[in-house]
C-alpha cells in the first residue's frame, strides 16, 4: 500500500510540529555516509609552490632542519579558553579576558534575538582581538537527557550549517572552525558529529553529563583523540543550588575554589599540556578579588604559553602533522626548504614552528620576505611569522607552503 502524497505531507507536517520547526528531508539524510577531511586541497603541493617534485636535494650542511616544535613558537603548554551561551553578561566577560590576555572561543547562539544584534559589533572587535566565534546552534535547543529521535530532529542542517552562515555573515572571520553541543546534548552520536564535520567545522566542543556533574573536571590535558567530541579540562564557573534537570530538582557542580582551579592549570602545564577551561559568562562573579578573575590573573600572561582558541588550536594539530620540510637546491651562499602541505590556507591558516641549528651567522627569509626576530613573551597570536633564538638553535615560526631561505652573512672584511 502506497500513501497518497496528502496524507504524506500531513504526516510531515505533524512530524514537525511535535518535535521541530527547522528538520527538513535532507537532514534524515546528511549524517550518513563517509565524510572528506576538511579542507584537503587535491593535487601536489609542491608543484603549486612551483618546486619540482624531483628537486635534488641540497648537499650542505651549515643549516640543519631539526624539526617541529609540539606548540607553536616551542611554547611549553597552551591555554585554550571557551565561553558559552550568548547573554547580557558576555561583554563583561570579555573585558575580563582581554585584561589578561586570555584567547577564548566565544559559542554564541546566532538567533538569540534580540540580544545577539546588540553584541555582534562586540563580538567583531573580539575576532579582531584574537579571539574566535565558534557556533552554539541558533536556537540552543536543549533536553536532559537527549534521545536518539531528540538529536535527529534538533540537531538539524538549520542550527549546525544555518549557525555556521549567522556568524560568517555578521562577522569577517575568515572561516567557522568550531561547535559546542548546546546543553553537551547529542556529542556522543556519530551520526551528528558526521553533520558537524559535513558543514566545514574541525572541531566539536563537549559538556559531558551534566545531570551527573560530569561536566566540572572532565580531566583532559591534551587534545581529544575525537575532535568532534572534544572535552576539556575543567569548568570555571559557580553551581546550581537547585536547577530543575529532567523534571528533577538537583544541584548541579561548579569550580570556584581558586587554589584547587589553579593547581589544575599547574598541573597541566607542568606536564606540557593543553589547559582547556570552560565558563559560561552568567556563572560567573565578576572583580578583581572574585575566583573567576583571581584564576584569569594566574594563568594569563606566562612567557612559556601559548594562548590560542580551540577551532585554531585543533587546526595546528593538522598544520603540524601534515606539514613536510625538504631541503631543495639553492644557489651558493643559500639554503633553503620547501615548507609545504595539501592543506587548504583558507581552513588551516595558522603557522608552524620549525627548529633548525645555523652552524654560522643567517638572516632567515620566508619566500622574499625577512623575518624579523620576535615572538619572545606569551604567544598570543596563531598566525605570526618571525624567527625566535634559542640557545644554540633558531626557531623559525612561518606561514606553511613557503620556501624558507637562510643566507650566510658576509664577512666585513
Ligand atoms: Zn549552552
């Protein structure tokens, strides 16, 4: 028995009034099947860069390429900050971070209206400043706990790709590199993480079981094996008392003891980690004397960190496993490499840090251009380029699909 296409379409349209306004018939299909990497670019490197791929390598030996740093500009550990939700308290939050120097992922709701109006411009001074605008959906939808027909008609084409266009068209953030489940709801379905990464996103923040205080230290000190169902070291913020979840009143877990959150950023940090904190701006006691700044204070401004957003921190993950260094034929007095990967500079487009030893005095160039010395302090930027001593060794921190050239300085007589 076949329906008749009426009754189809009354069927659908009650599908959508009990459980979205947004689930349209291409969504039951987008989460299957495999998914392409993000931003692979098709054919050879180097012959873009215009190096033949039979280059012969070079014979001399005055500069060694000896490799790459973990962290960028050979930073010991990285502090990666991310802020959810879109309320009144966001700028105030901001202002926080920015006073230490933080680098954060702001995952704002892009339908929040009409409060996300007003703080577009606040967030496009935020991308100017070194931060990134992740995607929390459009309309934060949120059930605790979720349910396989909860994730299918909610986490829909219209809050994860829809989300993904609010903020490319309200902001000139080059591109959209990361999620955040609202509500954690969903983080486990690959089906979901396919959609995610189906709609140009490299990364996918998790809040683990909230209803089981899951959330507060879920303990990680590296990047997650899954980018798309990235959990992160501890939350910063106060608790519930009392917050009905799941039809039930419970008290739901925060972090403010301010030794007991900064003893977790040392332990991270001492074992060359990645600090991952998350906060969301209404949680929070604002003032200098209060945890949330009194932490900030602590952690900000190190000489041996590198301060990053996670969508570009995830994306140097990539950068560093994929870039290849080749030693190619030079003219006398010359050395160079070709840095080079098939990565697509519109997705990945943050630098490397390469470490090399000059056995004499160079000026270091990236194609034409030479590189100045800096990079000494907090790193607190994912796309300079500079050169940076240390000790015996020279850390060259560029742009990849480059030729990087050391020339030997002349004698002055
Ligand atoms: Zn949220």
């Amino acid at each position: 028995m076949s329906l008749s296409k009426p009754l189809t379409r009354r069927i659908w349209r009650a599908v959508r009034r009990r459980w979205t306004a947004t689930l349209s018939w291409r969504d039951l299909a987008s989460g299957w099947g495999p998914v392409a990497d993000v931003g692979v670019l098709p054919g050879d490197p180097l012959a873009r860069l215009g190096v033949p791929a039979d280059a012969a390598s070079d014979s001399h030996r005055w500069v060694e390429f000896l490799g790459k740093t973990r962290y960028l500009n050979g930073a010991k550990a990285v502090v990666t900050h991310s802020i959810d939700d879109t309320t009144e308290f966001l700028p105030r939050c901001l202002d926080a971070i920015d006073g230490h120097d933080i680098k954060a992922t702001l995952f704002v709701v892009t339908r929040a209206e009409p409060l996300i109006s007003h703080l577009w411009p606040r967030l496009r001074q935020a991308v100017g400043n070194g931060h990134e605008i992740g995607s929390h959906s459009r309309r934060h939808p949120c059930r605790v706990p979720e349910s396989f027909l909860f994730c299918i008609s909610h986490m829909t084409q219209d809050e994860i790709e829809g989300s993904r266009d609010d903020i490319r068209g309200n902001t000139d953030q080059p591109y959209v590199w990361s999620f955040a489940y609202p509500c954690g709801n969903c983080s486990d379905r690959p089906f979901v993480q396919r959609k995610i990464a189906r709609a140009g996103y490299i990364t996918a923040r998790a809040y683990p079981d909230e209803l089981h205080d899951g959330h507060a230290l879920p303990d990680l000190q590296d990047y997650d094996p899954n980018p798309y169902a990235a959990r992160y070291t501890q939350v910063v913020q106060n608790g519930y008392p009392k917050r009905v979840v799941a039809g039930r009143v419970v008290a739901v877990a925060g972090r403010t003891d301010v030794p007991t959150l900064n003893g977790k950023f040392d332990e991270v940090s001492a074992s060359g980690g990645i600090y991952s904190f998350v906060s969301h701006p209404q949680m929070l006691d604002y003032g200098r004397e209060c945890f949330y700044e009194q932490h900030l204070e602590y952690i900000g401004r190190r000489p041996d960190i590198w301060y990053v957003p996670m969508g570009p921190l995830y994306a140097y993950r990539v950068l560093r496993e994929q870039t290849a260094v080749r030693q190619i034929a030079s003219p006398g007095g010359r050395i160079s490499f070709a840095v080079f990967n098939p990565l697509d500079a519109k997705v990945f487009n943050g630098s490397v840090t390469l470490e090399f030893r000059a056995h004499t005095p160079v000026n270091v160039f990236a194609g034409a251009r030479p590189l100045a010395e800096g990079g000494a302090g907090p790193v607190t930027s994912w796309r300079g380029e500079y050169m940076r001593r240390a000790g015996q060794n020279l850390l060259i921190t560029v742009q990849p699909n480059t030729v990087v050239t050391f020339r030997r300085c002349e004698k002055g007589n």
